[in-house]
C-alpha cells in the first residue's frame, strides 16, 4: 500500500469516526426519523517532493518544494511541515487547505560534504471537524548528489627553440577535473613582444565543459626577435550555479637566429708545378643560432686542375652553432696557368626545417709554374784567337731558368779539353757565389780567370747543377761547349 492511500485510510478513518460521534451526541427528546445533514466526503492527502537540482555543490544551496493536495472532500489543516535532513526551513502555523487545493512549501538544503543526502518531508495534518491529527505524511525522497565543484586545468604547449621568422603551432588544452560541468567558457592567450599570432585559432571554442571533457585550441605564431620569449594562457568560466572556475597555463621558449653557414677555401700552396697535385679545404662554420643539418658543399676547380677525389667526408654532416665542418678535395694539375677553386653550401635550419644556402666562396689564387730548367748559353774564352803561355783568359758564361718554377743553381761542371797534350789551363774564383736562385726566365752571368799554360789548343765544356725551388727535383743542365783558344 502506497504513502498516498494510507494517508487517504487514515484521513478517511478519522472522518467516519468524527460522524459517528457527532451522531451520539445525547439530544433534546429522541431521534426522530427526520433525515440527517449531508455530510461531506473525507479530506484525501497526497504529498509530492521536488528539488531544483539533483547534482550541487558543497555549500550551494538546492531548493526543494513540497507540495500538499488536498483531493478529498473538505477542508485539511496542516499544522507542520518539516523539510529533512536539515532544512533552513521549517513551517509551524497552521495552513488550511480547501478541498481540491493544492499548498506548496519551500525550504532550501545545504550540503557540506562530498556524497550523497536524501531529500525529504514530513507533514502533520489535523481534520478541524474532529479536531483529530493525522500524519505524519512523507512523500519518496529525492537523492540529491553532492559533487566538487567544476575546475579547468589548463595545459600550454609550444617547442622549446624556434628560429626567426619561424612559424610554430602554440596549444592550449583546458579539462574539466571537477565534478560539476562549468558553464560560459571564456579563452585568453597572451605573449612576449618578440612573438606574435600568425591567425585565428583551430579548433571549437566550447562554451561549457562538461565533468572530465577536455577541449583543445591551437594557434599559429611567428617569431620576430631573437631571445627569451613567454606565452600565458587562462580559461574563466563558472560552475555551481555562480562559483567562478579559471584556470591557467604558462610556455617559455627561445627564439634564435636562423643557421647561416660562412665558408672559406684554403689551399695547399699557392705556388705549385704543373703536374703535381693540390688539396684545396673547404671550412664551413654555422654563424647563427639554429642548428645546420644536411651541409652538403660544391667546390669547383678553375682552369688546368681536375678533381682527384673529394669531398671526404662524402656524406652530409650536421653543424651545431659556433662549430665548424671541413670538407676536403684533391687536384692534379694539367698544365700551366692560374687555378682557383668556388665554391657554395646548402643546409637545412634544424628548427624550421627551411633550406640555407651559404654565398659563394673563392680561394686563394694558386699559380700553376712550367716546371724550371736549365741552361748555360754564351760561353765564351777571351781574348781569342790566340794567347801566350802565362797569360790569363777570361771565362764568360750565362746561367738560364728556361722554365717557370724557381731553381737553386748549386754549381757548375767543367771538363778541359786538351787538343794538345800538356796544354793546361788553371782556373781561378769566378765573381758570381754558389748557389743562387733563379726565378723563372731570369738569368745570371758568370765570369772568371784561367791562366794559359803550355802552348795547343784548349777548349771548356761546363754544365749547371741544381735542384727545384718547388718540388726539390734534381736539375742539371746540358753541357755547353766554349770556343777554341790558342796558346802560342
């Protein structure tokens, strides 16, 4: 049996009792058969409990409304309406209810704790005819759960390191963490002066969060100024029915110049022989802040040089800021002539992914020598064509480089020819000292003294030795023949 229908026996109860007593009464003479009054029907009670929410908050109010009805016949009093478990309210005078009206009582319930409470009402009536209580009446409870209230956590991301002009993706994570949905949700994001918003955010600003949803923005920025850079971002909203929930969120980041790749050629000597071959370097040096990735160099030799082998290292390397790579070619020489080798770079920004292409580097100017050679031309015997025995005879030559590379002439070879036997010929220091350089196409005199000796016929064959200024190489040049001297 139902709350409603046993306040509607025991109301009917107390009704038909109250008649009956009324019809005892003792009276002037006896009962007639004249008929009785009409008699109105019984007082039926129905109560019904309603509340404003069923999900609130530690210390937020709920409201709850208890609603009487009187669905019998005449009147009801209620004398009492107590809200459970611990209303603010209560209501103790007397409130009277046609038949077929309906009252309704308010109190609000507060809850202090994390759970659950039941709702609930008591309702104690009195029939005013009898003067008899009934009650007390309760309606079903209404469970009411008690949740912490909404709270935005907010998470912001963004890389660590950018490069300028670099353009980055910037995310803002808000999650509900509490208990309660929070409602007009409001997004801010602010930043240093050295970064700025490239567009609108991505993605669906939410306008309420319910318990555990989470909801990502993302926004684009560029970085203009190279240094210490921050980004603040915060969520307002409001939860509970007015309680204010914010979050917050922070990002700091370094934004550095670009990689930028300087070069610069060395080479071996700047003086070489043809034929022999030359190393050429290649140093390149990250200048910016930004790591390079991917160097690859091109070199490029000039005119009478051919690539021996190079570059080594031959796979790409990366370069950290500051530090410096070196790449490597070999050359030969074909011929001779001024060489000089170009060259340029590529490399990736290791931060935004951008290609870097380094300026065009020269070397040094390296000329390419003939190799030397040498020469005696002029030699000559004089006076000529006769001398007497005693007399001195002067001795002329000239020492040529033939060749283009310098040459170190150590000494000369002479050989005396007798074209009579006992002819002698003493020489004496000649005015040029051993040994002296020659550069290329110049030339050096050589005079000195012999003294005649037994009357014939004498003639010198002499030759110069030396070596390379360049390579080192052994020189020696062909033997040249003087002319003929009489002694008489």
């Amino acid at each position: 049996m139902s709350d409603n229908q046993r306040v509607r026996l025991v109301l009917s109860a107390l009704f038909m009792a109250g008649s009956a007593a009324a019809a005892a009464l003792p009276g002037e003479g006896t009962v007639t058969g004249e008929a009785s009054p009409a008699i109105s029907a019984p007082p039926e009670i129905s109560v019904r409990l309603s509340v404003s929410r069923k999900k609130t908050c530690p210390g937020i109010p709920v409201a709850a409304t208890l609603s009487v009805r009187n669905d019998g016949g005449s009147t009801v009093l209620v004398e009492r309406v107590d809200f459970l478990p611990s209303a603010e309210t209560a209501y103790f005078t007397a409130v009277a209810i046609p038949a077929g009206a309906a009252v309704n009582f308010t109190a609000t319930l507060t809850a202090s704790a994390i759970g659950f409470f039941e709702a609930g009402a008591e309702v104690r009536c009195r029939e005013p005819v009898t003067g008899a209580e009934a009650g007390p009446f309760r309606p079903p409870p209404v469970v009411v759960e008690v949740r912490p209230p909404g709270e935005l956590v907010v998470s912001l991301a963004a890389v660590k390191r950018v490069s300028l002009n670099q353009q980055f993706a910037v995310t803002l994570t808000v999650t509900n963490t509490g208990g309660m949905p929070v409602e007009q949700v409001r997004f801010s994001l602010s930043s240093s002066g050295g970064i700025a918003r490239s567009g609108p955010a991505s993605g669906q600003r939410p306008s309420s969060l319910a318990p555990g949803e989470a909801r990502t923005l993302r926004w684009t920025f560029s970085a203009s100024e190279a240094g210490a850079q921050f980004l603040a971002g915060s969520v307002e909203g409001t939860t509970c029915g007015g309680i204010s929930a914010c979050g917050a969120g922070a990002a700091t980041l370094e934004s550095v110049l670009p990689a930028r790749l300087v070069g610069a050629i060395d080479v071996s000597a700047t003086r070489i022989v043809a034929g022999q071959w030359i190393t050429s370097v290649f140093r390149l040096e990250d200048a910016g802040g930004a790591a390079a990735t991917a160097v690859r160099p091109i070199l490029l030799g000039g005119a009478c040089t051919r690539s021996v082998r190079g570059p080594l290292p031959a796979a790409s390397t990366d370069i950290e800021p500051g530090n410096r790579a070196m790449f490597t070619w070999t050359w030969s020489t074909t011929g001779a002539g001024t060489a000089h080798f170009s060259g340029s770079a590529s490399c990736r920004d290791a931060l935004s992914g951008k290609s870097v292409p380094s300026g065009m580097v020269e070397s040094p100017r390296v000329s390419v020598l003939a190799p030397a050679r040498l020469a005696v031309e002029a030699l000559n015997l004089m006076p000529e064509p006769v001398v007497h025995p005693g007399d001195f005879i002067m001795v002329s030559l000239i020492i040529a480089n033939k060749g283009g590379a310098p040459a170190r002439v150590a000494a000369l070879e002479t050989a005396l020819q007798e074209t009579v036997p006992g002819v002698m010929v003493s020489p004496s220091k000649s005015t040029t000292k051993f040994p002296f350089v020659l550069e290329g196409g110049e030339i050096q005199t050589v005079v000195w003294n012999c003294r005649a000796g037994k009357p014939g016929v004498a003639l010198l064959r002499i030759s110069c030795s030396g070596t390379e200024g360049i390579t080192g190489f052994l020189l020696k040049s062909a033997t040249a023949i003087s002319n003929r001297v009489a002694v008489e």
